[in-house]
C-alpha cells in the first residue's frame, strides 16, 4: 500500500491530529519486519539498500547489496537458522560489532526465529545467564578477525556448554582466507557465509512470523543484578519504524547514516527498519562506528560523497563533530537526530553553528520499542524533546504510584501507552517459548518509563531528571548495582553506592562512594581500579570512588542517591570552573527531584568562559552575579 493512507502530510506538530484521524489499523503496515523487507526488495529490486563501509580509512570502498539482494542474503540465513532447528519462539543470540552479515543475521533471525542481540562488553557471567533467560542455542558472532576478544568470550560460552552452534562472522568485503576454526564438543562451529551459501535464496523454508509474535529481545539497564531482557513484537518495531518513516522530511532519495551497534535498539529501528519503508539507501560505518577516532576526520567528507541526508547518534557524537572543520558540502545533510541521553545546551548550539543544521532532539526507551517523541527542526520549543509520535500516548503522573494524573505543565513520572510499548520482560521460559513479566513496568497498558517529565499545553515532553537510577554514559545504560555489588564484594567495603556524575564527553560518567569496615586500609584510588578490573560491563567501571563515614539516607532510612548526585556534580563543576578568575563559590542543591548548580561570579569575571564551560553539562544551572 502506498499514497496517503500509507504516507499522510506530517511536517509540523499541527498535523498529528488528522493523522490519528485515519486507525492505524487502516494504513496497512506489513505483518512483520520480514514482510516490511519483502515489500522493499519487490518495490525497489534494483535500489541499493546497505553500503557497508569496511572501516573508517577505507569510506570510499563500500560493500553494496541492494533490497532484492538483501532478501536473498536473508532467506539464505534464515534457512540456516531452520535448518539448525531454529523455529518460531527459539531466540538466536547475536554478538558482534557491525558488519555486513550482522545485518542480514540480525533481520533472518527475526524471520526464523527471534533475535537477542548481545554487547559483547559484557562479562561471561551476564552473557550465560542472558543466553540461559532467551533460550538461545545458536550463537551468531565475530570471528578472529573482526573481534578476537568477542571471539574469545564466545569459544568460552560454548565451552560452558551454553550453545549448540556458533556462526561464525567475517569483516565486511573480506578477501583473505578465512581463519581456521577450532573444534569445541558437540557445538557446530562454522562461518556464516560459507554454511548460508548452500541455502536457498527464494523463499523461506518455515512458517513466516505473524504481527503478534516476538521479534527480539533486547538486554536494557534494569535495576538489580544482571540485564533486563526486553521483548519486542513485530508490530512493536513495524509500528515505530512506521512512525519514524512517516515524517515529510524524509523521501526515497533521503540517504541514512548508521553507526551505532546494533544490539542497541535505536541501530535497529531509526537506521535498518524504518529506512526500509521509503526504500532509503543506508550507509553503514565499519565495525567501531563512532567509537572509531578515524571516522571523525573524514565524516565530512562522507557526508557529502553519499549525499547523507539522516543520521542518528548520542549527543557525544555531535559534541565531537561540532569541533572538526566543515571541509566538504553537507547541504544534503539535514536531520541529524539526537537522543538516548541528555543533550546539553552547548553541544546543540555548538553543532548548530558549525554546521548550520539544527539537532533533532528524540526520546524513547527500549520498553516502548525505541522512539516516543521526537522534535521539529522549526518548530519545537526550547528544552523540549519533542511531541509524541502518531498513535502514541504520553501522560505525567504521581511519582507516589497512585497513577494519579499531574495537571498540565507539573512535573511527574512519564507514562506511555500505544502499539509500541513492549509485551513484558522475559524471564524465563518454557516448553512454549519465553514467559514474560511486565515486573512492575506495565499498569492497564501504560509504561512506567520511570523518568521524570512535564509536557505542556501544546503536548510537548520536557525531560525533568529520571525517578529510575540508572547511569547514562554515551547514551549506554549502566545499572548502578553491578557497580556496587562489585565493590561489596571487596573485604573492607561495607556498604556501597554509585550514582552519574556529569561529563561533558559522556552526559554523565559512573561514579561510587562507599563505606568501610574498621580498621580498613583501603583507598579511593585502590576502590576505583580493584572495581575496574571485576565490574561486569567494562563502560560500568566507576570513574572515582569516595570514601564516606555514612551514606546519606532518607527519613525513613532509605539510601538518598539524590544527594550523592549533588556531591558529584558539585565536584566536578568545581574542578572545571576552579582556574577560572572571578568565581567565587559554586553549590549543588536539590530542587525537587533534580540537582541543580549555582555559581557565584564577581562582576569582574569572565562570564562568558563560565557559561560556555556550564552549557557543555546536560545540567542545570543558574549564574549569580555578586559584588
């Protein structure tokens, strides 16, 4: 289906109510992200729909397929998937950075089965017992060249006697001879490619995925212990995809710039799925996406080789590009979307005026898929993350868990209802498949997103802090208790707490504080790195660790994390304003449920040098003039 029912006039805030208008039933989305492919690869059969770069040096030597190509690639691997007794509710687990056949795999395991995408920064003991909660015995991952340290971790899986088969992933446009593999008991070890090439190309050999059924799983930041596994459905993610699509900005020639991993959701949704809809070409980066320096030097110029129109990335991203010199025409570029983290005042304008080309902000989260707001480049109000998307419904409510309503412009948690928000948390499974749990999360269909949010009388969402604990580094979610629990588990600590601590590289870095037993010897400094060398999540090792007689703790006696966040805030803007003349003090408070900083500055003071300094911070704060 196609023309306005498909595609309705969506280019201001103005016309989402004509929109929803029209049922989303009636628009006629695909069934499931395989029939979402296979309506690409027929309308569009000779239109490149990936160009994959190999790495960063190599940007002009991109590996193309194009959407009938790309069909092909996944029947072949899905087939695979059948063969190896992957069925409807089995999930297959994929671990490795970007490449070429971690495209095609990540969209055949949606079609065979379900795919559970995997960090491969995470420690053994959380990869076994995510691989143990979705069921996965087919492990799809990096090989020797493309990763030898997720190469590693996958042999050491499959000797725990975790998998039945490891697929084995090559750098994209390989041309050597592959690695020889090694043998592991009773596990089928093989390279992807090799084994798929034997499958047929035509059609797929199962049943195909129905709306209802699970698409994937993804691991999330929860609260204790080990990841939260997400589930999403198809038409969780051919919703989303859908309502990202549907902007006007976008056309068939708006070319899309992907570099994020894909075991993150926005990878999946903002730059595989919904480019699908229009047939968009996507432009892959190499296997270190943004993480590689390399990329950042020649960014310009690949933007204006590819006529890059959309790209998506963490507000770090556009803090590192504001400062590389426009050296190639990137009037094509734009809609640079930011989100997954607060993005600071500075870095927006400081894109802004470089490039010329204003942010578009987003929010979302992986229980409701990935995107639920998004801004306008004209016509969003300052501080707001935008309006919600089509058929999406967004309310504030007490944060006492009454689910009482909040009045217009006050602030309380955010909830969210509408086709995008997840099915529940797997944890566990049985003869069935996986057994869901909403854990709390879902109340009458509404999703406790756990942040703290307003949303004015126009119906935009203004982010106000997050009621929930989570770190966010580089748009990355750290669970604080893998922090503590790693350094509880150290003799001399006796109780431990780590909180965000603001950065202007990360939006915010972890950071601990803890108390020790009597009579301890202990450090900080010893703290801080005995935790770097256990914690779990490599990005979750803390940046500094304090040592406290007592944490603070609430009336009742609950730990006061609010007041911990004060501290480190305090801290770090003290450290960044402390060379400069003219400041004289500098205090964190707690206003309600966020931490905000007020710097006191002598009239002779460089007051430009002190704002420039604060709006690089995803914080808030005030200047106070003194005599």
């Amino acid at each position: 289906m196609t023309g306005p029912l498909l595609w309705p006039e969506y280019a201001t805030p103005a016309d989402l109510a004509a929109i929803e208008a029209v049922p989303l039933q009636a628009r006629g989305l695909p069934e499931s992200t395989y029939a979402l492919l296979a309506r690409a690869a027929t309308t569009w059969p000779d239109r490149t729909a990936i160009s994959v770069l190999p790495d960063a040096t190599r940007w002009r030597e991109p590996l193309r397929r194009t959407f009938a190509e790309l069909l092909a690639d996944v029947h072949r691997v899905a087939n695979l998937f059948h063969d190896l007794g992957v069925r409807r509710n089995d999930a297959v687990a994929l671990m490795s950075p970007n490449c070429a056949e971690l495209i095609t795999a990540t969209l055949a395991a949606q079609l065979a089965g379900i795919a559970a995408p995997l960090s491969g920064g995470l420690s053994r003991q959380h990869l076994a017992e995510l691989l143990r909660r979705s069921g996965a015995r087919v492990l799809v991952t990096a090989g020797p060249e493309l990763a030898p340290d997720t190469w590693d971790t996958a042999q050491a899986l499959a000797r725990d006697g975790l998998l039945e088969a490891i697929l084995v992933l090559r750098p994209t446009a390989a041309t050597d001879a592959p690695h020889p593999l090694p043998a592991v008991d009773g596990v089928r070890i093989g390279y992807l490619g090799e084994l798929a090439a034997a499958t047929d190309p035509a059609v797929f050999d199962g049943d195909l995925p129905r709306s209802s059924d699970l698409a994937a799983m993804f691991h999330t930041g929860g609260t204790t212990g080990a990841p939260k596994l997400a589930a999403h459905t198809h038409t969780n993610e051919v919703a989303d995809a859908w309502m990202l699509a549907a902007s006007s900005l976008f056309d068939e020639e708006s070319v899309v710039f992907a570099a994020l991993p894909l075991f993150h959701v926005n990878a999946l949704v903002v730059t595989l799925l919904a480019p699908l809809f229009k047939g968009q070409t996507v432009v892959w980066a190499g296997p270190l996406g943004y993480r590689d320096p390399a990329l950042f030097g020649v960014f310009w110029k690949i933007v204006e080789h590819y006529r890059l129109a959309a790209m998506s990335a963490v507000p770090t991203v556009y803090g590192a590009l504001a400062q590389v010199p426009v050296d190639a025409d990137i009037s094509s570029l734009r809609f640079p979307m930011v989100g997954a983290s607060p993005l600071p005042a500075a870095v927006r304008s400081a894109f802004q005026s470089r490039t010329g080309i204003a942010l578009v902000e987003g929010y979302g989260l992986t229980e409701a898929t990935c995107a639920s707001a998004r801004s306008f480049p004209d016509a969003s109000p300052p501080g707001s993350v935008g309006q919600r998307l089509p058929y999406q419904r967004v309310r504030v409510v007490s944060a006492d868990g009454t689910w009482e309503d909040r009045p217009v412009g006050e602030t309380g948690v955010l909830a969210i209802s509408g086709p995008t928000v997840f099915p529940g948390y797997v944890v566990d499974r049985d003869e069935n498949g996986p057994l869901l749990d909403g854990l709390g999360k879902l109340v009458d269909g509404w999703l406790d997103t756990g942040d703290l949010a307003r949303i004015d009388e126009d119906g935009f969402v203004y982010l106000a802090g997050r009621a929930k604990d989570l770190i966010i580094r580089g748009g990355h979610n750290i669970d604080p208790a893998i922090i503590e629990d790693t350094l509880l588990a150290h003799p001399q600590v006796v109780t431990a707490s780590a909180v965000g601590r603001p950065d202007v590289h990360a939006g915010e870095v972890p950071v601990a504080y803890v108390t020790l037993a009597p009579g301890a010897t202990v450090t900080g400094d010893d703290l801080r790195d005995w935790a770097s060398d256990r914690v779990p999540d490599r990005t979750a090792a803390p940046k500094a660790v304090t040592i406290l007689d007592e944490l603070p703790v609430t009336a009742v006696g609950k730990l006061y994390k609010l007041a911990l966040r004060r501290d480190a805030a305090q801290a770090e803007l003290r450290a960044a304003l402390g060379q400069i003349a003219g400041v004289q003090d500098i205090k964190a408070t707690i206003e309600g449920s966020s931490v905000v900083v007020t710097v006191n500055i002598h009239p002779t003071a460089q007051e430009d040098a002190v704002k420039d300094i604060l709006g690089r911070y995803a914080i808030e704060w005030r200047l106070v003039v003194t005599s």
